[in-house]
C-alpha cells in the first residue's frame, strides 16, 4: 500500500531528493523547510489525482477498442464469404453462420444435413478431415470438413463444414469443356452401288442431295467440315454439338437413307467419331494426331462391321455404337479378292509354316474356310495345320469324312502342339472370327506376330491386335464364300480335292440356311465353283441329317417355346449332344412360325455359361441385341455366351437387351 501511494521507482527516488534538500533547508530555517513540505505534499496528492484520472481515461479507452474487436470477430465469422455448418454425430444442424443460411434461405437449427446433402456420407467423414464436391440448388460447392473434438464424451464432438462457392469456377470449367474440339471422319459407304444404272446426271444429283445432307446438318451445328475425294470427310465440332448428335442417337444416318433414290438403294454413311476425354481436359489438351487417328480407326471399325452407323472413342477408352440398321450391300465387284489372294501368296511363300484356327466350339463354317486356307498353304508347298479346339462335337461328321482321306490324316493338331510349331516365321490364319478370346488358342496370338485375320462378321471393338492382312466382307454369306474366291485368285492351277469342296461348299450352306438368307450372286458364284470342283451335296445332306432321339428334342424345344411380343424363346435340355448346332436349328424353325420376328434359344455350354443362338426375319437387329450381351453375328443371325446364368435369367437378360436396342431406335429422330 505505502509503495503504491509512492508511486513508481522513479517518483521515489525524486521524493528522497527533495527530502535531503528539505533536511539541509531545516538547519538553517525550519519555517522555511516546514511551508516546503506543506507545498511538497499538496503537489505531490494533486499529481496521484491527475495521474489516476488518467490511468482511468486509458483503460476506457482500452475496454472500449477490446469490445470493437469482439464485434468484428463475431461479424466477421458471421458474414466470410464461406459458409460454416456445424453438425453432431446424428447429422443435425447445431450451428450456421449467416452465409451459410444466406446460401440455403430454407434451412434451420436442428435441421438434418442429410435432408440438405442426400449424398453425404456422414459414417465416412466422422472423425477425419479432408473435403468434397457436393452441387445443391444447382451450385457447386467445395466442402472442407474438420473434426472438432471436446473434452466431454464421443457424444458431445462435432464436425464442422466450410462450405466455397465455386461455381462460377465450375461452370467456366463446363463451358471451356464444350468447346474442346471432338475430331470425325464421315464416309459415303454405297455411292458406287447405288448409283450403278443411273444416269450421269441422276448420279450428280444424288451426289448433290447426299452431300447438301451432311454439309448442312454439320454447318448447322457451327461444325468446321472439309471435302475430299468426293465421298470423304473431315469434320472438327464442339462437344456441346457432339453432345447433341449422341442425344440424338446421330439422326444424320436416317436421314442420309431417308433421300430418294431411282433404284430405291438407300444411300448409307459411316462415322467415326473421337472425343477428347474429361480427365484429359483437366491435365491439358491431348494430342491432336491421337485424336485424328482415333477418329479414322473409327471410320474402319464402322465399315468393317457393315457401314451405316457411327463408331465413337470417348472417355477411359471406351467404344461406343450407333445405328447399323441395315443390311451390309453385296459388292459385286472381285478386285479386292484378287489383291487379298495376291497378298495372302507372298506371304505365304515368305513363311516357315502355316497354322490355321477358327473359333472355339468349331462350327462348320468355321471348320470349311480354314479347310480352304490350308488348301492354299499346302499347294505353295509349306507346311499346314488347322489347330482345333476341345470341343467339335457340333462338327464330328465332317472331321470324320476329313480323317478318312490319308492326306488330311494328320491336318489338325491341337492348341498345345500348335505352341510348340510356332517360329518367327509361322504365318497364323485365323478364319471366321476376328475376337482374340473367342479364338481356339488365344495363346497363339502372342506366339506369333505374322497373323491373317478372314472373317465375315461384323468388326467389334476388341478386334484381334496388328494383324498383317484384314480381309472381312459383312455382306458375304460365310468366311467359306470369301475363302472359296480367294482360292480361285491364288493360283490358276487350283484343284481342290472332293473332301475340301464339300467342306467349303457345308460351310456356305449353314451359314445361309440352305441359301435361304445372306445369299447374293457372289454366293451362288461360288457355291457353283465348289459343285464343279467336286463338292458333294449327298454329304453335306448327311452331316446334317437328325436320328430320332434328335428329332424328338427338337420337337420338345418347340413345344416348350414361349411366344411374347413376337418374340419366341426356348431351352435346349440338359445332356443333348450337339446343343449349340441343335438349338440353332431350332431358332431357324421358330422362324417358320408367321407370328414370330424374332427367336432365341438357350442351351448350356460345358464351361458352366449359357449359350443363346438367335435368329431374326430382318425387323429386329439380333446383332445389336447380342452385341448388348458381348456377342455379335448379323442383323439375321448373332450368337452370344452368357457367363454365370442359369436358362431363366438368359431369358430375361435377352428381353432387356432387346428393350435398349429398341430404346436407342426410337429415340433417334
């Protein structure tokens, strides 16, 4: 107390000063001295009284900028431009500042905040710290969340939210995307066929239309589009018009087949389309040689499975398919089997040995044109073996007549003993087939790098990897009917033995139904071939006969077929030998029923899977159907493996598949 009221250290040494001066004054006059300490002292209390007023003043004034400074902190948590939530362990809303309830005006204390973000995962976040993306009321927002830990129990802890706007951010990254440049190739597929018989000026005209066609419906779009070559182009579109043709399902193909023509041949065009990847755009522009290139491979896999449809590469590498309504047009023209027969002989004779393989599960198309080839390997002198799968039951009779004759006796091997021939220099065929898991020996294709893919089925995306030679024609009959005009342009002096004739001459057979369906001049052309050099119809009429026990399942399956919607399905019973070629026989039967546009029949494969033989009379598009399921085939005749389903959920798997094709057809305008 007594050194409070004598101040600081400083005002005491001064008052000892004046107290010596004072003791020295008093021995000379004690008056004097005694009216200087009355002064002292009253100088000295209206100073303390000076200095606590002022002391007073200054912690005003301090208590007065502390209450300031808590206003602004409490303001400026209220109103940051982010958003603050906090929320318990049962997702209830505790605490918001007013951005936060500025941005979502409907919100309320104790409000759950899965009601207002259905997609948070409030189990996945508890107790971490990171962020997400979240969209609300069609804004995106950048959402840090941090895990507030109390003292008090796991009950009382808490995870707050910070909520950024960035969607102004977002949607200049939407609009930068849709104009990312989207690179395609379009080319008139029939120009030649559809135009022979006309006249020249019929010719231009159509040309005209055709050409107005695609221009114009590009242009429309702001496209940039080049010409060249008359019937090729070259288009660069935004993704916001790219967008609108795939919502479209690319209309452009109906209504290139929708212009006039004097014969009445719908013009058709095929497309092949790249677009630049999401992820790409977000680590910089790809390369635009990729993206031509894609576009161009895109062109060729369209062509390779028909024409008529557009063929697109878009994100993670995947291929999507539109159109392909119509049927592939038989050329009539011969030129690229004789430069395919020339190329196949080069390089033949440049090849140690020859291996040859078809398909799994053999069929006698595929078995009659590997036939075929091994005739062309064998008279160039070079060593030929036709590699065969494990399961040919479907095709026995015809192996049988085939091992009967001493030259052949020794022709087929199997896929071990293939592996094992296989050189540098071994030239591999493979026939009736251009899928690299659905070959005899897939093995074989990595034993070799010299392979030949012939094939008349439409190209699939997971087609067999640089193949020397690609020789598939969509609208020929059977990979026997190319083999068999390869054989003629091979060499002049071409003699095909009785057993090869027949087995080429079997293949065209089946895959035409007896010439019923997919048959062209060129088919009849080279069935008349196969007859002059020997083939023998009694035979082939003999591996197709049924004994009794045949008959009578077949004539079950019939009677068990169900018919819904113009659409027949039926199962092949347990243990039948033969199954996939009885049940397909047995789809062709169901054909014969006016009311039926479609069939499918089921059988069960030794590997556990389903297999589904289906059959069209032209209306439904049974390719597109099984390509739907991972198969393939024709517009008339496809084919597909079903792994892990028993015959009911094939069937139920086959009617949605036949509700998305009908889906994409309807949606195109």
């Amino acid at each position: 107390m007594f050194k409070k009221l004598l101040g600081s250290r400083f005002e005491r040494y001064y008052l000892l000063v004046i107290s010596l001066l004072l003791l020295i004054i008093a021995v000379y006059n004690w008056v004097v001295a005694a009216l200087a300490v009355i002064l002292i002292i009253g100088a000295f209390f209206l100073s303390r009284k000076d200095s606590n007023e002022r002391n007073r003043e200054i912690s005003r004034f301090f208590d007065a900028i502390s209450r300031s400074v808590d206003q602004a902190t409490t303001y400026a948590v209220q109103n940051l431009p982010i958003g603050i939530a906090i929320i318990d362990s049962e997702s209830a809303l505790c605490w918001s500042n007013s951005v936060f309830m500025d941005w979502l005006a409907a919100v309320d204390d104790g409000q759950k905040m899965s009601q207002i973000m259905p997609n948070l995962n409030l189990d996945k976040v508890w107790g971490k710290s990171g962020y997400f993306f979240e969209t609300i009321n069609d804004r995106y927002y950048r959402v840090v969340y941090k895990y507030l830990q109390t003292d008090a129990s796991e009950d009382d802890n808490y995870l707050i939210l910070y909520f950024e706007d960035i969607t102004d951010t977002e949607r200049q990254k939407e609009n930068a995307l849709q104009t990312m440049p989207v690179f395609a190739e379009i080319v008139i597929d029939n120009m030649e066929e559809v135009g022979k018989g006309m006249s020249a000026v019929q010719q231009a005209t159509l040309w005209t239309d055709v050409n107005n066609c695609i221009v114009g419906e590009m242009t429309a779009l702001g496209c940039y589009i080049h010409v060249y070559g008359n019937e090729n182009y070259f288009v660069c579109l935004t993704r916001k018009a790219f967008e609108g043709l795939k919502k479209n399902h690319f209309a452009i193909l109906d209504k290139i087949r929708a212009i006039h023509t004097v014969n009445r041949i719908p013009v058709t065009v095929s497309m092949g389309v790249a677009a630049v990847p999401e992820e790409t755009f977000t680590r910089g522009l790809s390369d635009f040689n990729e993206l031509a290139d894609k576009a161009h491979a895109g062109v060729d896999l369209a062509l390779g499975r028909g024409g008529d449809q557009v063929v697109v590469y878009e994100e993670s590498g995947e291929v999507h398919f539109f159109g392909g309504k119509t049927q592939s047009l038989e050329k009539n023209t011969r030129v690229r089997a004789r430069i395919v027969a020339q190329a196949l002989h080069e390089l033949i004779d440049t090849s140690e040995n020859v291996l040859v393989m078809g398909h799994e599960r053999e069929d006698y198309d595929c078995i009659g044109s590997a036939i075929g080839v091994a005739h062309m390997a064998r008279i160039a002198g070079k060593s030929v073996h036709i590699v065969a799968s494990k399961e040919t039951d479907a095709i026995q009779p015809l192996l049988d007549k085939v091992s009967e004759v001493e030259l052949f006796r020794n022709l087929l091997i199997t896929p071990e003993t293939a592996e094992m021939m296989c050189t540098e220099k071994t030239l591999l065929f493979i026939t009736d087939t251009h899928r690299a898991d659905m070959t005899a020996a897939p093995k074989l294709l990595e034993k070799t790098k010299r392979r030949v893919v012939i094939d008349h089925h439409r190209r699939s995306s997971d087609f067999i990897k640089k193949p020397l030679l690609t020789y598939t024609e969509t609208s020929s009959s059977s990979t026997s009917e190319l083999v068999t005009e390869l054989i003629q342009y091979f060499r002049d002096d071409v003699e095909l033995e009785k057993v090869e004739a027949t087995a080429l001459y079997a293949g065209i057979v089946v895959d035409t139904k007896s010439f019923a369906v997919q048959t062209g001049v060129r088919t009849f052309d080279a069935a008349a071939y196969l007859r002059r050099s020997g083939a023998d119809p009694t035979i082939v009429r003999g591996l197709f006969s049924s004994d009794f026990a045949l008959v009578k399942t077949k004539a079950q399956m019939l009677a068990d077929a169900v018919i819904m919607d113009s659409i027949a399905m039926t199962n092949c019973p347990p243990g039948v030998e033969n199954a996939p070629v009885v049940s397909a026989q047995v789809a062709d039967m169901l054909l014969g029923i006016n009311t039926v546009e479609a069939s499918f029949a089921f059988y069960a494969l030794s590997d556990g899977n389903l297999g589904v033989s289906a059959r069209s009379q032209g209306n439904i598009n049974v390719q597109l159907v099984m390509e739907e399921l991972g198969g393939g085939g024709h517009r008339t005749v496809a084919g597909a493996q079903l792994k892990g389903l028993s015959p009911t959920e094939g069937q139920a798997a086959v009617r949605k598949a036949l509700q998305q094709v009908a889906e994409k057809e309807s949606t195109t305008i």
